[in-house]
C-alpha cells in the first residue's frame, strides 16, 4: 500500500515533525525540540520510505513485540521465525538465555525480516535480569537509596553499551514508580524509592545513560504502580489516588524523562477510577492513553502495553479482543501478543470498520520505525568511550552509599577492636565481609543456613565474644518468603547476649524491616538494599570507621522508619580500602611501581616485597609481589610480615614517648638523667638534652656491635648463651639460641662507657636503648606490651609487634639475614638486629614486626592527629611538635622521625615530597613516610637483607624513592 504525499505530510504534521529536513540526519537540540524523544530528533527519511513500503496488515505486525526464549531451543526457534518471516511482526523481547544464546537467536531472526527487528529486553538491572552470564548492576532502590546521580547516569551507559553488544535495541526500563506502599508486591525493589524528586532525577539520569548509546528507553507503569497490594502479573490492582495526587506525585518523573527524551512509556495494568471510570485498565484505556498521557503530558514517544498475557487481562478479556482493545486504545507496541495471526486479522477488520483510521495506523507505525532507524540503523559516531574503571567504581560508590544506618548506640566505629571478635554469616556466603573486616581486627568467624540454626548450635558461645558481627544474608530480593532472610532472624538478635556489643548487617531486601523491636538488644544496624560482595566489604569498613555513613532511607519501611531517616556517622578515622577512581585517577597511574618492584626482584635487590599507598585516608595501592626467598617457595601476600627494623624507632619508642608528653610523663626539654639518674649518674650521659638524643645530635657514636663481646672463636658463649630456656638464660635471641636475662644492663654500661663526640647531626640507634627504659620505667610496663595495649591492639594492628611467632606462624613471616658471623643460622621470625636480638627481641631501635597495611594504619593515626577509629592516641600539638623539624637548616631531623633533606637531592624521601612530611627508613629494605600537606600516606617493606645484609641494591637502584616519585605524579 502506498502513501500519498498529503498523507505523508499529514503524518509528519501529526508526529510534530515540521521542523526537520529529512535529508538531516543528526539535529542539535534545540528549544522546538525539547520534550520530544531522542529517537524523534533524527530525520524521519529511512522511516517513512519503509512505511510506504508496506501493507495495511504489515504495519500494524510491526506493533507486535514477542517473547522469544533461546533457551527453549529450537523448535521454539522454529515458531518464531514462523511469525518474522510469515506474519512480519516488528519485535521481540529476549527472555532467558546466556551471552552466546541470545546473540545467536537475535542474529538468525533479524536475517528472517525484511525490516530490522526491534529487540527489547527486561533490563532493570542490566541484561543480567534475563541473560544469566551477563553481569547484574545495581537495583534501582539501592541506587536511590545511595543517590549518587553521576554513577546512575555511569551505570546507566554501561547497561546500554552491554545491549549494544547483544544487538538489544531497547531497555524497558527505568521503573519511575513511586513506591509509597510498602506491602506493594511487584514493584518495590524495582523503584527507586517514595520521593517522587529522587525517582524523577534518578530516572532522568537512567535516561540519558541509555540513550548516550541509543538505546531506546522506557518508563514504566503508567499512571504509576507504586501504591498497589495488589500484584498485576495475577490481578487487576486499583489506584485509588485522585487526579491532582497522581500529577502531583507519580507523574513528576515521567514529566522529567520525556524533557530528557525518554523513547517510550509503558502502560500498568491499573484501575484507576480517577482517571478513567469505567473500570478499563489504564492499558486499554483510550481516555488515559490518548487523553491523559498524549494531550495532557504531552508524550510523543512510543506507548507501549504491559505484557499482555498477565492476569489483570486474562481474567477479563479473551486473548484477541485483549490485543484489539490495546492496539485501538492508543499503545504503539503490544506486548506479549497471544494469537498474532488472528489478531492482526482482528485490527485490519476494525480498520474496515472504521474503529481506528488507517492514518492512526501510520502515525504507531511510523513512530516504530523511527525508533528503529535511531536504534538500529543510524550510525552514531559520536558515542562516549566509556571507561571500565568508572564504571566499575560508579557500582563500588553505589553499594557503599546506600548502606543505612538505622540504629547505632556510639559502637560505629569499633574504638577499640582488640577484644573477642565473632563473625556471623547467616544465609549465605560472608566471605566478602571476612575479608575486609581481616584488615582491621582478629575475629572468629562462623556460619549457619538458618537463623534457628545458629542459635541452637552456637548459643552458648556467643556470650564468650565482647563484639558479635552478625551478617543476615538473602539469596533473593523477592517478596516472597518473608524475602528469603534466614528463618528466625528476629527472633535470634532478640537472643544476643547482654555483655557483648551487637553489629547487624541486613544484605537483602530493606521491606524486611518493618520495626525495631527485633534490635533492641543490638547496638548497631545497617540496611544494605542487597546482597554483593562490594557492599559486604563496605559494610565491614563502615563498622570500622573507614568511612562515614550519612544516607537516608528513600523509603519508608514502618513507622519506625521513615523516608528519608538515617544515622550519620562519625568522619573516617581508619584507612579504608578502594579503587583509585576514587581519587578521580587511573590505576594505571600506578603502573610504573610495578615495573619499579619487578625491575628491583630481577636485579635480586629483595626477593619480595609489599607496597602500600594511601591519599586522603584511601588506599589505593596495595599489593604484594614476589615470594618470601630466591627459591620461589612461598609467596608474598597481604598478610606476610616483615622486619621493619628501624621503623621501630618512630612506631614504638618515639609514639611512647609522645604518649607520655601527652600525660605531663616526659619532656624533650628534659635531660637523660631527669628520667634515669640510676643509670646514668656521674657519667656524661647524665645531661644530654632528650631533644639532641631524639635527632640524633647528641653526640652518640652510631652504633656498638655488642655480640662482638659475647662470642667466643666466633660462636656464642656458653656462659652467656644456651639452646633451650635454662636457669636464668631465658631471653629469646634467636632459633634455639637463648641469652642471660638482663643483659641490657650490661649493654647499657657498655654505651655509657663510650665518650661522647662534638654535638653535630650524627646517625645513632644507641639513644634508643635509653628511649626503651624510659618508656619501661615511666608505664611499668615492658615496651612490648606497653605498646601493643596503647595503640597496636585497639587500633586493629593485627601484625604489628614484637615477638611474631607468639601469634603467627613461620611461614607467614619473611625471613631476613643468613646469619654466619653470630646466630650461625637463618634469621626468620625473629629480630634481624643484633643489639634487639641481644635484649629479648625488643629494642627501642629495632624489634617490631608488621605487614605494609597495618604499618599504614600507624602512619594514619599520625596523619589524622591522633585520631584512628574513633578514638584519640595523641594530641595534635604533640605530633606537630615531633614531626616537625627541630634543627633546621643544619640538621633536617624530627623528633624521632626522619624528614626530607633540606635542599638539593638524597635522603630518604623522593624530591617531591613538602618539607613538613615524615616518616623513617629500616636497615631491612624498608620504608614509611606520611605526608600532611598532601595528605599522601606510602609504605614499603621487603627483606632486601635475605641472605646477605651486604646486599644494597636496593639503596643503589634507589627503589624506595622511585616508587615514591611515582606516587607523587599520580596523587600530588
């Protein structure tokens, strides 16, 4: 049938098309054409010679949109191309099937029709709602419960540039639903929630996501969904909202989708009695459709029906009539024809009849092929390059913004993590949860199927954890099943044990949630929306201060909890873990520290190592590389502790004492002999300013080999040394090596006996070993314990201390020197320098022990003022004072800490760094340096003294501070 050339300019008068050339094939936007959609801001020219290539019955056969299932196979297949290549129908909406299935069911039905199909697809949460290896995105609450618009929009883009892939043309979707009823059983989830503000701008956003890629958009249900009990896939619902409610309420997103060019709007099976008396449904209602939706909003796009096999229709109208009424009623797409064959015959007789004019026909065809050309035909060469990395952060932010906190009685952040800890998965997999929690405290972890599972099993050992994290896992968002948490859970956390402080996770369906009661006797809850991996490790760090919750709830679950309540939290005071698109920067900004690290591994300057880089309080950076030895046997990871040696010096003497000037115990100001006159009395040692002592200017020689004294033919005495704990031989030195208690002493007379210089800037370790009993003296308590109590413990600083192998296996911690001049075997597991080895392993100077996060997490405090989870270590003023400089320009010294040299190149620290940075080096291959005016936080550890201590490759190839230079240009 052809179209005469009035008609066809009737037909683009009708479709507000006056204003473009058809020879035009890409528009601006400009104000005549704001509010229409995208697809209709091309040129009309492709479409309307296609329209007047058909028959009357082949344009109403292109408003058919069918299911097709590829993992029904093939004799499905087989009815499918019997209804493209027969009955000529326009479309098909791609239901279960995997990546492959799909595209090759597509491609062989497209190659059946003349004119290109228009697929479609369920897409809500990408294409992984119906293609099974797809990847899922965010549900649509959760991303308005996170309300990060930039990464809707982000998430939006990667959907679309998926479909493209598939060969899908158009997404149903944003649902723009307002959710105001929270026993509404088919949308919930599915919206982005009750503010009618949030679901327009998230909906808008959704929108112009897709269609950056040209995927046809559409917005759904029509005239809104979100205030039904009542499920349309098995009933008719009825809105019993008035007219002024619904414009004022649920039409304001779909106000703003058509300004932002939305493709399509679909129509709910809905009663509403406001808008239309007769008790139609809204799908087959012409005074909704043509009335309402076309002259009063002014939509232009595609209308297209709910499917119309579900029950709201069936259970009122035969299957044909359902399709004439919805084709006569004003929708442009007919999903779900049933009887397509009868029902086209059925419409071209109602055009015989005159029910519906043959130019109304035209008007839903052209329309159709228009969205077809802008989708399928059109070459967009203008379509972003979209980066992997913002994408997969645009998720990240999304999860860890929608966690809410509804409830927490000052236990977010943990303060102090150092007591017994359990984790409770219950439902399903934790493992992302134990993981992040790993790098913040010591827990145990168990896991039950049920709720009543856990209690029966585990109830009498609840009461022996001071802190219980206990994780509700659902497999399923659904309604149904009390929304498949684990049986029992209200009835468990009723059950929580009075002395132990109470952390819930709820990962699954917020609607769950519909009082407080069941967290009375819990001092902590967060709702997460749903259950990922990344939200699981956000929900960790959240608990643990690594960063601060503020979001709202964007619905209201009771009257408990409203829309938009939520708890903020106290700021981040612990490192938190994350990408560095965080940061707005590449992770191939980091390349060159691996190329650095490898080059160093090749050269054997260290056989491993572990590199940690944090700016803002975020790490970055984190990874491990090469094995514990030359061998290859054992691996560097996360957890590998090392030797940090000198590192000592500022993490546990230099901290100590700034505890005690912190409680009015010490002073720099003060002398040797002010806190150790016993020791020190009649010597020259008795008036070194502690000042001097701390930046090395105090004229102390640099070092003293001490063992040199204690061997006899080169080996340890027997009088000093035994190979078993014996008598009063008790101190730990090495492997079966064990020396006189209290030999400090003796290494104290042995320092006092040795002259002083001229006071100049020298390097010493031998003022720490008076550091050591000052601290010892001052708390009474031994250094080692001293320090783990005050800070490593309750800050979560799992590896860091003395004596590892008290609470780590061998292997996971890397060996040092190949000892042949005085332990006579292979350092591993105990302290590398000689002078700490000889005083039971803790020395002011040398002794701790960590792995390159926990060190981090040291060096956070410090850049946080003090402040880590929570709670304060160390006042402010105390820290300016000790990192600052205190001799400048003749000697670059803190306080204990290392600074960058004062001019010209060298020193420990690379150029870049300011001069008000920090940090120290270690004589094992190590490194931590902390940056407060660029908030730059950067460790390194390796055992570059394995085997040998001769070996200083590491130094000459300067890999510290090239690693460091790095870092700058990437983050500065």
């Amino acid at each position: 049938m052809k179209l005469a050339p009035i008609l066809i300019s009737l037909i683009i008068l009708s479709s507000g098309l006056m204003s473009w050339s058809i020879n035009q094939e890409d528009e601006p936007k400009t104000p005549s054409s704001i509010g229409l959609p995208a697809y209709m801001r091309l040129s009309p020219q492709w479409a309307l010679e296609k329209l007047e290539s058909l028959t009357l019955e082949e344009k109403i056969a292109q408003s058919f949109m069918v299911e097709v299932t590829p993992r029904k196979g093939e004799d499905h297949l087989k009815i499918i191309d019997s209804l493209v290549s027969v009955h000529k129908i326009g479309g098909i909406i791609t239901f279960q099937g995997t990546k492959d299935e799909t595209k090759t069911a597509l491609n062989r039905l497209q190659q059946k029709s003349s004119i290109p199909l228009l697929v479609g697809i369920d897409g809500e949460w990408g294409s992984n709602m119906r293609i099974s290896d797809s990847p899922r995105f965010p549900f649509q609450l959760t991303m308005g419960a996170a309300n990060q618009l930039e990464s809707t929009n982000l998430v939006a883009q990667a959907m679309a540039k998926e479909m493209n892939e598939l060969g899908i043309h158009m997404n149903f979707s944003p649902v723009v639903d307002v959710n105001t009823n929270p026993q509404n059983p088919v949308i919930g989830f599915r919206s982005f929630g009750e503010n009618p503000l949030l679901v327009a701008n998230h909906a808008r956003e959704m929108i112009k996501g897709m269609q950056e890629f040209d995927v046809l958009t559409c917005m759904k249900h029509f005239p809104g969904h979100g205030d039904t009990d009542v499920d349309s896939h098995k009933d008719l619902p009825t809105v019993n909202k008035s007219k002024t409610e619904l414009n004022r309420v649920d039409w304001l997103p779909y106000k703003q989708g058509r300004l932002a060019g939305a493709s399509a709007i679909m129509m709910g099976h809905l009663n509403v009695p406001a808008l239309d008396a007769s008790g139609l449904p809204s799908s087959l209602s012409p005074t909704t459709i043509k009335e309402i939706l076309r002259k009063e909003l002014k939509f232009e796009g595609l209308v297209i029906s709910d499917a119309l096999n579900m029950g709201a229709l069936t259970k009122r109208y035969g299957d044909v009539d359902i399709v004439k009424r919805a084709y006569l009623a004003g929708n442009d797409i007919l999903l779900y024809p049933s009887k397509v064959k009868e029902s086209i015959a059925a419409i071209v007789k109602a055009v015989e009849k005159g029910e519906i004019s043959e130019a109304e026909v035209n008007e839903k065809t052209l329309r159709i092929l228009r969205a077809k050309f802008y989708a399928i035909v059109h070459i967009n060469n203008k379509k972003p390059v979209l980066s992997p990395e913002k994408v997969e952060f645009a998720q990240l932010n999304i999860y860890e913004k929608a966690l809410t906190v509804i409830k927490n009685d000052s236990a977010i952040p943990v303060k102090d993590v150092s007591g017994r800890n359990l984790i409770l998965n219950i439902g399903g997999n934790g493992s992302a949860f134990n993981k992040a929690a790993s790098f913040y405290t010591n827990a145990d972890t168990l896991s039950a199927k049920t709720a009543k599972d856990a209690y029966a099993i585990y109830k009498f050992a609840f009461k022996n954890y001071d802190n219980i994290y206990l994780n509700l896992i659902a497999p399923s968002v659904l309604p149904r099943n009390n929304f498949s948490y684990p049986e029992g859970w209200q009835e468990l956390l009723r059950e929580m044990p009075e002395n132990s402080k109470v952390y819930v996770s709820i990962f699954g369906n917020p609607y769950a949630v519909d009082d407080s009661y069941a967290f009375e006797k819990v001092q902590a809850v967060i709702l997460a929306f749903q259950n990922t991996e990344s939200g699981q490790n956000r929900a960790a760090q959240l608990i643990f201060g690594g960063f601060q919750a503020n979001s709202v709830l964007p619905i209201t679950l009771s009257a408990d909890y409203q829309e938009g309540f939520g708890i903020v939290t106290p700021k981040a005071s612990r490192l938190k873990f994350t990408v560095p698109m965080e940061l707005g920067v590449s992770a191939s900004a980091f390349n060159q520290i691996d190329s650095i690290v490898y080059r160093g591994m090749k050269e054997k300057a260290y056989p491993g190592c572990q590199v940690v880089v944090a700016k803002d309080g975020k790490v970055v950076y984190q990874k491990s590389f090469g094995h514990q030895t030359y061998d290859n046997k054992i691996a560097v990871d996360d957890r590998t502790i090392y030797d940090i040696a000198s590192i000592t010096k500022v993490a546990a003497s230099t901290a100590s004492l700034m505890y005690l000037q912190d409680h009015k115990e010490f002073s720099l100001d003060s002398t040797l002999g002010d806190f150790l006159g016993e020791v020190t009395r009649a010597t020259a040692y008795e008036n070194i300013n502690l000042r001097d002592m701390m930046t090395h200017q105090a004229g102390l020689i640099p070092w003293v080999p001490f063992y040199t004294q204690t061997l006899v033919n080169g080996y340890p005495d027997t009088l000093l040394y035994s190979t078993a704990p014996f008598s009063n031989k008790n101190s730990v030195v090495a492997d079966h090596l064990y020396m006189r208690d209290n030999y400090e002493d003796d290494i104290l007379k042995v320092i006092l006996s040795k002259p002083l210089r001229a006071k100049s800037y020298k390097y010493s370790d031998l003022g720490y070993y008076f550091v050591k009993k000052i601290v010892e003296k001052s708390t009474g308590m031994p250094m080692n314990e001293f320090v783990n109590n005050t800070f490593y413990a309750p800050m979560g600083l799992t590896t860091m201390g003395y004596h590892p192998l008290e609470r780590f296996e061998l292997n996971q911690i890397a060996p040092t020197e190949l000892d042949t001049y005085y332990r006579h075997q292979l350092v591993h597991g105990y302290v590398h320098d000689m002078g700490a080895a000889m005083t039971n392993g803790v020395g002011g100077h040398a002794g701790l022990f960590s792995n390159a996060t926990d060190l981090a997490g040291f060096m956070q405090m410090l850049l946080n003022k003090g402040d880590y989870g929570g709670h304060n270590y160390l006042s402010k003023e105390t820290i300016e004072e000790y990192t600052g400089c205190q001799f400048c320009p003749r000697n670059r010294r803190g306080a204990g800490f290392d600074k960058p040299v004062n001019s010209g190149t060298g020193g420990p620290a690379a150029e870049a760094v300011s001069k008000s940075s920090f940090g120290h080096s270690g004589f094992t291959g190590t490194l931590a340096w902390a940056d407060p005016e660029y908030n730059i936080n950067y460790v390194f550890l390796s055992n570059r003294v394995y085997p040998s201590a001769e070996n200083w490759k590491l130094v000459k190839m300067d890999i510290r501070t090239e690693i460091q230079r790095v870092i700058y240009e990437a983050l500065k």
